[in-house]
C-alpha cells in the first residue's frame, strides 16, 4: 500500500510533538515530507531525521545555518523564513498538521490547502481570522478540514450523522485554566509563572495562559461559529473543571451529546490523522466509577472578560476577528515580556477593538489574505501603542 504523505507545521510545539508520537508508532505507514518549527533547531532536525522527512524548516532565517549543522550528512534539505515556509506547506502531501501558534500559522496552512490536502487544524488562529477565506479555499481545492482543537473535535464526533438542522446548541466546556478559584482582586498581580500552568492539559505556554484568560476559550467560540456554521445565540461556554467532557451538542428533541475522554491531544489528532476510521489511540481509558463525579458551572463574566468580547467580535463580524486575535496576540507578549498586568491584556484588546472600529476601513474591508494581515499588523501597531502609553 502506498505510504501517506504527511507534513506537520509547527512540528517542534506541544500538537506537533504529540502528532510525531503517533506517527512514529507505525512509521513505516507514513513518507514525512516536510517539519517546520521556528527557534527549537535541535528538536526540528533530531525529528526530522527519525522521520526521514523531506525537507524541515525553521520559521528563524537567522538559524539557517544552525538547521543546516544539525542536519549534515542526512541528505534532508534545510530552509528558513516565511517563504520556505509556505513553500514546505506547498509539497504535495495528503495530509497536513496545522500546529504553528498564532496568525503566523494562517499563511501555510492555506497553502496546504491549496495543494489540496487534507488540513488537520489545531492552528484555531487561522479560522479566527480568517474564517471564510479558509473554508472557501478548501472548498475551492476539494480539500477537507478536519478539527483538533479538542472542543472542535469533540463536537465533530458527536455530529456524525446527525443533520444541523436538528441542532439547538453546541456547548464548549473550559476547564476555568489556572485562576479558576482565585480571589478577583488577586488577579492584576498574577505572575507569568501562575498563568504558565495548567491544572489539567499540558499544551504551549501562550495557550496556557490563554487558558487562564479564557482568551482561548473566546476564540473557541468563534472557532465553532466558523467552522460549524452555527449563530452565535447556539454557541454556549460551560465551566468543567475536571475537564473530561470536552464539549456537548444539543439536540431539538432534547437529547444532549457529549463527548468524554481524558484531557490527551492525542485522542483528537488520532481522530484527524484516522478519519473517517477510528484507530487504536494510546490515550488513557477512563474509569468513571474511580473519577466519581463531574462538575460544572456558569463562567464568571467579571472573571473572563474575553468571553464577552468574543460575543461583541462576533457580532461585528468582518475582518473584527483579526484584530481580536492580532490585538490578543501583542497584548500576550506584553504579559509574557512583563510590561503588562495579567487583567491589563483584555483591556488592551478591547482598546484596540474600539479604535478599529471607529476609524473604519480596516474591519469592513473584504475577506483576502492581504487584507487579513494589514487588519492584523495595524491591530497589532495599535496594541503595542496602548501598552507604551500606559507604560510611559
Ligand atoms: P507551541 O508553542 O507548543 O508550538 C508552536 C509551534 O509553532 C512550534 O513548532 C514553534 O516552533 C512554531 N512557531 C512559533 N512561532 C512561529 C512563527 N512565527 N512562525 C512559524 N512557526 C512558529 O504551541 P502549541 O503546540 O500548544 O499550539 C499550536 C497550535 O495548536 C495553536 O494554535 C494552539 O492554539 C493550538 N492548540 C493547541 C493545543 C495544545 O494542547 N497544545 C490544544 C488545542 C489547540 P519552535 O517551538 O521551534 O519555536
Ligand atoms: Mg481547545
């Protein structure tokens, strides 16, 4: 049989290392043709030599030089910057892993599209962004779109032959991330280390802190409009600490559909690497009778700010969600580099949401990807602004 082609985009990060995991337990089922990654030379080249890949790429084009080192004597070709990139994504292949953190994964993954493979999408930035251009584009090239966002995913499943007129509501749960039970008046004064850690998944740092902002879960929800096509009014956030349900669909004869599964991405990349199949996964089994009990309740809107903006991006529509997601994104490296307050970031954005809003233009323009990154650059122009002036 022939082996299926792969590429994985953002091989180096957390999705990406659990996808290889998968990969290398049956590796002779697959032909690796291209790994991407940015500052993490040595992991790139050590995989792509397990891998016997093509071609492995490094986002840095000052560490081309590193990446040629690490790989000498493999025979597998090495490139940097944004176009080797988009270039990788441009290889034939079957199937893709979008797993680059942020806008800059939105760029290869619709070239991967374009060459018309099948897009396994953890880069939930891109559908952000960029919503309608994404699924256009796999339209127009036949190429499918498979979710891994676990919620995505989750909801994916649980919609397997069922028809969405049937649908009433999807709920995505979030864990509550790593400030949950804190006191209110506590928050301005959480350190990077309190956001970096998650009480159940172990993911990358920006979606970590993401997490305990709920800015994750906020573009979640406008992941799930995008992708499932659902109103806004049908899209609802649960808090589920234990986070073992990871979404629920309800239907309009009542029957609510949930989907539970221990919090291990490998389950969801399985499930779009397998597609349509289901395949044996190496995630743990879950024994209820010893977890006892699952509990929920209503997110805290004071608490997550983000999930109200979600709703106002939303219902602004246009190109809002690129400058959600830029605006978000800027005000991030702002608390990570330490010049911003934890509770400041949702400020910022909601700033930067408004001063969008009311010069004009930029939100309204069409759905292209240059207008996608000229809403993100100057979102990202008008955060960095902000946080200065504040500073100064
Ligand atoms: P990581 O930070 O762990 O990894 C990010 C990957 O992108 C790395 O390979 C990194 O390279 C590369 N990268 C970073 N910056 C750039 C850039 N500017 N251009 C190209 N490549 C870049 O992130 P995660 O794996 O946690 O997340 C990846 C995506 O998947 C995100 O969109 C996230 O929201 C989504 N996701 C993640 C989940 C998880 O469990 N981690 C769950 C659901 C969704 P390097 O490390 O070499 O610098
Ligand atoms: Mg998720």
């Amino acid at each position: 049989m022939a082996r299926r082609r792969i590429s994985i985009l953002g091989a180096t990060g957390s999705i990406g290392q659990n996808t290889i995991d998968l990969i290398k337990r049956d590796l002779p089922a697959y032909e690796v043709i291209a790994l991407t990654g940015a500052g993490n030379i040595a992991q790139l080249a050590a995989d792509a030599r397990v891998l016997n890949a093509q071609v492995a790429v490094t986002a840095d084009e000052s560490r081309l030089d590193d990446l040629r080192d690490a790989l000498a004597g493999s025979g597998i070709a090495a490139a940097a910057g944004q176009a080797a990139l988009s270039e990788a994504a441009a290889r034939p292949a079957d199937w893709v892993m979008s797993a680059i953190v942020g806008a800059a994964g939105l760029a290869p993954g619709i070239v991967a599209l374009q060459q018309g493979a099948t897009l396994a999408l953890a880069n939930k930035e891109s559908l952000v962004c960029a919503g309608s251009l994404i699924l256009e584009t796999a339209r127009q090239h036949n190429a499918r779109l498979l979710p891994v966002d676990s919620e995505h995913s989750a909801i994916f499943q649980a919609l397997v032959g069922e028809d969405m007129a049937a649908v009433e509501r999807i709920v995505i749960t979030a864990s509550g991330g790593a400030f949950r039970d804190w006191p209110l008046d506590d928050l301005p004064n959480a350190t990077l280390a309190q956001a970096s850690s998650h009480p159940n998944w172990d993911m990358g740092q920006r979606i970590t802190i993401d997490s305990a902002s709920m800015f994750n879960k906020a573009l979640e929800v406008i992941e799930t409009r995008e992708y499932f096509g659902v109103s806004p009014d049908k899209i609802e956030v649960l808090v589920h600490p234990e986070s073992m349900i990871h979404a629920l669909v309800g239907f309009h004869d009542g029957a609510l559909m949930a989907h539970v599964g221990p919090p291990d991405m490998r389950h969801a990349i399985g499930y779009a690497l397998h597609w349509p199949e289901r395949r044996v996964l190496p995630v743990e089994r879950l024994d209820l009778a010893a977890i006892g009990s699952l509990t929920f309740r209503a997110p805290d809107m004071a608490r997550w700010p983000a999930l109200r903006l979600a709703r106002e991006v939303m219902a602004r529509g246009g190109l809002a969600g690129a400058v959600f997601n830029a605006a978000k994104e800027t005000a991030l490296d702002g608390f990570i580099a330490g010049n911003l307050a934890f509770t400041a970031m949702a400020e910022i954005v909601e700033e930067v949401l408004t001063q969008m809003d009311a010069s004009g233009g930029h939100i309204d323009a069409s759905m292209t990807l240059d207008n996608v990154a000229a809403a993100d650059h100057l979102a990202r122009m008008a955060a960095r602004d902000i946080i200065e002036k504040r500073a100064g």
